[in-house]
C-alpha cells in the first residue's frame, strides 16, 4: 500500500503558486524550512546499511534495486528542478558495479535526454572518483552536446590524472571542434605546468601510420604556432619542432620563407635529373662563407679600342660593400684588367687587345639593414649549458646531444592511453619496437591489428550493452504509458 505523510514543526512559508501570486494546482506538496520537503524511499536496505541522507532538498529519493526518482513526460519535461544556490538536479548512485547511473536522462521522440542550462556558470557538472563523470552515448546523434551563451566553455572536462576530454571513435573523428567567431579556435588546449622542463602539450596528437595532427586552412594559416622561450636559455625550444631520427623532420611542399636566421648543417638542392627525370635526382650542396656575400657574374666583351663597360643593378652599391673581381679572358691570350672600379653602379674592363670576351664575376659583403644587425660569428664558444654535449652526438660516439631525442617508447606512452586490458599488449609491441632500435611496421601493423580488434570487440560490447539498456527503457516507458 502506497503511503504518504508529512510532518515538520517549522514550514518554509512557501506557497505553490505563480511569480504573479496565482496558485499552481500540484498533485504532491512537501514542505520544510530546514530538511527534505518531499522523501521517497523504494525497496528493502541489507542488514546494517544505511544511506544518508545529503541535505536539505526539495524532493530527495532513495531506490535500493530501482531508481531513486523517476519522472516521465509524454509531452513536456520530465524533471525541471530549480534552486537559488545548490544543485538543481542531485543524482548519486552506490551500485557497487558499472553501469549505473547517478542521473539518467532519456528521450525517444529524438529530443535531448539530459539538458542543463545556467546563466552564468555550468549546464550540466558531472564528478566520478573512478568512472566517468558524463557519458553520453548516441546511436546516430551526438554523445554528448554542449552549448554556452557566455564567454565560458560549452564543455569543460578536468582531471587530476588522466584525460580531462577524451573522444574516441571507430569510423570517424574522436574529437572534433567547429566554430565560426573571429579569433576563436575549432579546438583550443592549453598546457600550464609551472616547472621548467615539465613535458606536456597543449594539444597532442598521435598516429601510427597517418599523421598525428591534420591541419587545413582554406584563407587562413594551416599551422599558426608561437613561443616565447629564449633559445639560448632553452636550445630545445622552438614555435615549431619536427623530429624523425629515420627521414625527413619537416617537408614543405611549396613555397617557404624566412624571416630571421636560418641555420644548418649542410644542404643543398634536389631536382629531377635533367638527363633522366624520370628514374633519376641531381642533387648540388650550398655554397658556404664566413661572411654575407652576393655574387654577381657575367659575359662581355671589349670593343675595338679593348674596352667595355658593365652595369650592374641599381641597388647593387645600396645592397653591398668590400667588392672583389675576377676577370677571366675566352678564346685568345691576352691580358684583362679592371680600368676603373664600381661607381654609379658600374665598371669599367680594358684589355691588350681589341674584341676580347671576358667572363667577369663581382662579390659583394651585404649592407642591407638585415644584415648589418645580424652578423654571423664564423666562431663562438658554446653556452656553459651546452659545453660537453653536441649537436650531432652520433658523430662523435656519444649520446650526449643538445636537442633532446625522443625514444619510440617514450613517444607512444607519452600520448597513447591504453586500458589497462589493453596495456601489457602495447607494452610488448613498445619493448619489441625498441629492442629492434627502429619501427618495424610489418610487426608494428600485426600488433596494432590485434589493438584494433580488442578495441573494436569493446566498442561492440558496449554498443550491445547500450543497444540491451535502450530495449529495457522502451518496455518500461510502454508499460508506463497510459492507456487508451
């Protein structure tokens, strides 16, 4: 037999009526000034268990096989709840294994199961000491769905240890970010450890065989990336850092700038072989100097009286200084001099004998602005932080090496979360990887295969689990419904 009773010395004084004073019809009304104003318990406690109660509330609801409060609407809300300075809605579950829920919401006619709106500070707030503190699962729509009219977040996740945000799918994204304001970013991470050193990213992203991060931009930049740590203090910092120990660290397909100075150990340029572009390259190193030198060169030849004026480009003197020449003399013996040297941006060659053709060729140390406030030291003394290491240690049978290295190992543990079913499985294809000293990717693509299995056999489960749970609500939400 159902019971309901109502007893409390002091009540609130509140009456159930409208903001305008006009009184609202309720089926149930419970009322205290100081504890719970409606108290609903369901099923039989063990022997020596207690539930306590939270606090003052307006209806709390304790179930023991069952739901603390369920509440159904056939047309409107199932729950609204409201309260000037605490929780709205406060769900808690003791369910000693997974799957259940502290608050459950769910909709059949396409509409949302949970929604939390607040003006000023969180929708909706989910805590879990070991579970998650909100799962949304979807069948064809979204998971979970945040919206903010504020300049807060739509979704905020935090945690001491682990992810703060994780999405993960088979098919498609497992985490996406869209927007459309000025100045404002798809997806924003921040990173904020105070110690020196203290790894960590913003944003991380990792893959095995695709790229760990893919970036487009159809107006804007692909990769807008800023630091603002001193080389010298940190010589392993930088805007942007590529690392491959086996290939190429950076490939820029198109067009590349710099504006400040550009350092390297060697290079040059690689085209495809004039004489046989198809199957071969033809590669030439730089040309290297301690100093910043243009060279300019070309062909004359002197007239009857053996002499012959060159001009260079107007900016020729503005751009440059020290000037150096070379004269050498095609075809006869003869001798050939510089008669008079750069002035007006040009000079003048005269030679022994008439109608000579001279190669000449002019070096010029640059004085453009640039230049003459970044000169490049041909030798200097190592930073005290640096002194003993190297920058290519290989080479001199050490390991010491300025730039940090970052191990296989240390790659995928830094970025890649594992279950704990899943752990020892990565760890074998971790300590394989290494013992061997380089990815290989036959071995690499088996194991990663049987991750993707177990994973894929997971999701499968859950999808089962959630597919077993939506059959259960329906036939519930079907015995409940009214009948006609």
């Amino acid at each position: 037999m159902a019971i309901v009773k109502g007893f409390d010395p002091a009540p609130s004084g509140q009456e159930p009526e409208t903001g305008s004073g006009e009184p609202v019809p309720v089926g149930v009304w419970g009322d205290s000034d100081s504890g719970v104003g409606v108290f609903g318990t369901s099923g039989v406690l063990p022997p020596d268990t207690l539930i306590a109660i939270d606090g003052p509330a307006g209806v709390e609801g304790h179930g023991v096989n069952g739901p603390g409060v369920a509440a159904r609407s056939l047309m409107g809300l199932g729950v609204l709840a409201q309260s000037g300075t605490a929780s709205g809605v406060l769900g808690v579950s003791f369910g000693p294994g997974g799957g259940v829920a502290g608050l459950f919401g769910s909709s059949t006619t396409g509409a949302d199961g949970v929604v939390g709106f607040v003006g000023g500070a969180t929708g909706v707030v989910g805590s879990s000491i070991r579970g998650n503190g909100v799962h949304g699962a979807t069948n064809t729509g979204i998971g979970v769905f945040g919206q903010a009219f504020a300049t807060g977040p739509a979704v905020q996740g935090q945690s001491a240890g682990g992810p703060g945000v994780r999405g993960e799918s088979t098919t498609g994204h497992g985490c996406e970010g869209t927007t459309q304001g000025d100045n404002t970013f798809g997806v924003n991470g921040s990173h904020l450890s105070p110690a020196e050193g203290a790894g960590g990213a913003g944003v991380s992203g990792f893959s095995f065989f695709g790229a760990g991060a893919s970036v487009i931009s159809v107006l804007g930049n692909g990769v807008d990336a800023t630091s603002f740590a001193p080389l010298p203090g940190n010589p392993d910092t930088a805007a942007v850092r590529g690392q491959n120990a086996a290939g190429m660290a950076g490939l820029f397909v198109g067009q590349v700038r710099v504006t400040g100075l550009l350092e390297k150990a060697g290079g040059g340029f690689l085209v495809d072989h004039p004489l046989d572009p198809a199957n071969k390259y033809l590669s030439h190193s730089f040309v290297e100097s301690p100093e910043m030198l243009n060279v300019y060169s070309g062909t004359v030849t002197t007239d009857e009286q053996g002499s012959a004026r060159v001009k260079l480009p107007a900016y020729f003197e503005a751009a440059n200084r020290d000037f150096r020449y070379q004269l050498t003399v095609i075809g006869d013996f003869a001798r050939a001099v510089i008669s008079r040297e750069i002035e007006g941006n040009e000079f003048e060659i005269r030679t022994d004998a008439p109608t000579v053709k001279v190669c000449w060729q002019v070096t010029g140390v640059r004085k453009d602005a640039w230049a003459e406030a970044h000169r490049i030291s041909d030798e200097e003394d190592k930073p005290p932080a640096q002194r003993g290491r190297y920058l290519h240690p290989e080479l001199y049978e050490s390991t010491a090496g300025i730039h940090r290295v970052q191990t296989i190992r240390s790659a995928i543990e830094s970025v890649l979360p594992l279950p704990d079913e899943l752990r020892e499985q990565a760890e074998r294809a971790i300590d394989d990887l290494t013992a061997k000293g380089e990815a290989d990717t036959t071995m690499l693509r088996e194991r990663l295969s049987e991750l993707r299995k177990s994973s894929e056999k997971r999701a499968q489960e859950g999808q089962a689990k959630l597919d077993k749970e939506w059959r259960e609500l329906q036939a519930l939400i079907s015995r409940k419904r009214p009948r006609q």
